[in-house]
C-alpha cells in the first residue's frame, strides 16, 4: 500500500514504515508487558475495549458532527464523510458525552492500568477527542513537552474511534525513541522542554522520516479496529500518517497515571490547560534546535 508518511510518500508495510506488534497475548502478565515497554516503548492491546461500546461513542460524535453541519449532508452519517473544503468540528463538548466517556475512561483501561501500576490509577480531566481531516497529520513529538509537570509514570492511551487503515492517519510509534543512546541528546534538550513555560512548538519536526534518518530509531504503525488502545510513555517519539481520504478519522488521546502521584495541574480540577497559545508568538522549533546543537534541515 502506498501511503503518506508527513508529506513524504512510503509504502507500508516497507523499508521505512513497519508493523506494530501485538502485546495482547502478553496479558495478564505484568512483568512481560512492562519488560515490552522497556523495550518497545509501547504497547499495542488488541481488543482491550468492548467494539460495541466504541462503536456506540462513534455513532454518537457523528450525529453530533451531524448537526454541526460538518459531515457531507448527502453521505451516510456514520461514513463521517468531510466535505470538500470541509471545516473541522468544536470536539470538546461531546468528549464528554456518556457514551464517550465509557470508551475513554472504560472499566477496562482503569482494571488494566490498576494491574500495571500496581495501584489504583487516574485519568486526566481534560480529554483529547479528534477529528483529523483530508490531507491532515500529526508531526512528531514526545507527549512529555505538553503535560510534564506531574507523574513520571504518565501514560496516552491512543483509542482508534473506528476501523482505520493506515491511509486513513494512524498513530505511528518511533521504536525505542525513549531509549535508544542516539536520542540522548533529543530527551535531554527538546525531551526537557515545556511548551508553556518555554514557548516553544511542541513538534520537533513536521517530516517524520527526518528522526530515523538523523537519529535512527524504526517507525512502526498499522491497521486498527475498533476496540485496540496502543499506550506509550511520555518519551516516546509518535506521530500519525497522512489522512487520504474523504472521510474523517476519529481518535482519543487520553492519558493515565497512578493515583498516588501528581499529576500536572493544567489539566485536572478544572485547570487552564496551555496558557501560552494566543498570548506570544512561540519561538520555531529550528530555532530552538539550532541553539540545541541539533540538526536542522
């Protein structure tokens, strides 16, 4: 299949964009799936959620997309087809619908994460829901620069809010991004960084082949149905492939940590989330890479 990768065109699976391995045959055992996470830096659990309670919070964003005039009047409401020169959705209120609150703060994320803490776990209040439309993309980051203020032990949890092939934009993971001695010097300048305190952009590049060619590292993704969840840590190199089609994907980031620890304050009991979008200009991360000793194209 050929694909697009950033705004480079790749095959997949190929050369420069693998496949994510299964740990659902890992479970129940917690030493195995945190020795993959060692490895890996992520975990991709097939299955973890009930399909039909996804597909139930799917049919209800796209009723609500519905009725924001956002879908193609014409189309099959739970296609979620974008009309051409389509304008994308306000997400933040139905990502708290029932429906959608039971798919991203599940019963089986919050068992799940009570095992591989070893302790009762929490969720951030804010919640991530998206809409990513034709030619739309994500470049890669580590999730660390945005919520890095609380727990160590933080997690995203990615949950496909469909069936999505990899031409449809699908969360691509960096292997062994938060690990492998060619990024030490990536964790230690950008891997530090607050977007908030440091005004700065929070993608380190919008090319993603740019970090295996420069710094190694495997970029990895896949087909996903509805019901998977992949989770990573906070150093964890992720993007996704480029939306091709007609039709909107949908996806929740949501994020997990141990009760007992902080957890960054932005984002829970009603904090202000970023405070430094639309108050300064931030400063351009081949600016900011340049002062870092990084290379930059």
């Amino acid at each position: 299949m050929n694909i697009r990768f950033g705004y480079r065109d790749v095959a997949y699976p190929g050369d420069f964009l693998g496949a994510l391995r299964d740990s659902q045959p890992l479970l129940p055992d917690m030493h195995a799936l945190h020795t993959r996470m060692a490895e890996d830096g992520y975990l991709l659990l097939r299955g973890l959620i009930d399909r039909q309670k996804v597909q139930q919070a799917r049919a209800t964003i796209l009723h609500y997309m519905h009725e924001q005039n956002v879908l193609t009047p014409d189309a099959p409401v739970l296609e979620g087809v974008m009309p051409k020169g389509g304008r994308g959705a306000k997400m933040r209120r139905i990502a708290y619908h029932d429906d959608v609150l039971a798919v991203i703060q599940a019963t089986e994320l919050f068992d799940f994460f009570a095992a591989y803490f070893g302790e009762p776990a929490r969720t951030f209040d804010y919640k991530w829901l998206r809409a990513v439309g034709n030619e739309q993309y994500t470049g890669a980051h580590y999730d660390f620069v945005y919520m890095g203020r609380g727990s160590a032990k933080l997690h995203t949890v990615w949950i496909p809010l469909g069936d999505i092939s990899v031409d449809h934009g699908t969360l691509a993971i960096c292997r062994g991004s938060h690990n492998l001695p060619s990024f030490s010097r990536i964790r230690d300048t950008y891997g530090r960084m607050d977007v908030d305190r440091d005004g700065i952009d929070g993608w380190f590049t919008k090319d993603p082949m740019e970090i295996v060619e420069k710094f190694g590292g495997e970029w990895l993704t896949g087909e996903f149905l509805m019901g998977d969840a992949v989770l990573f840590g906070m150093h964890t190199m992720h993007a996704s492939t480029t939306n091709l089609t007609n039709r909107f994907r949908l996806s929740c980031d949501v994020r997990y940590q141990p009760a007992s620890e902080p957890a960054d304050h932005r984002w829970v009991d009603g904090g202000p989330g970023h405070t430094v979008h639309g108050v300064k200009d931030l400063i351009p991360m081949e600016k900011a890479r340049a002062q870092w000793g990084l290379p930059v194209d």
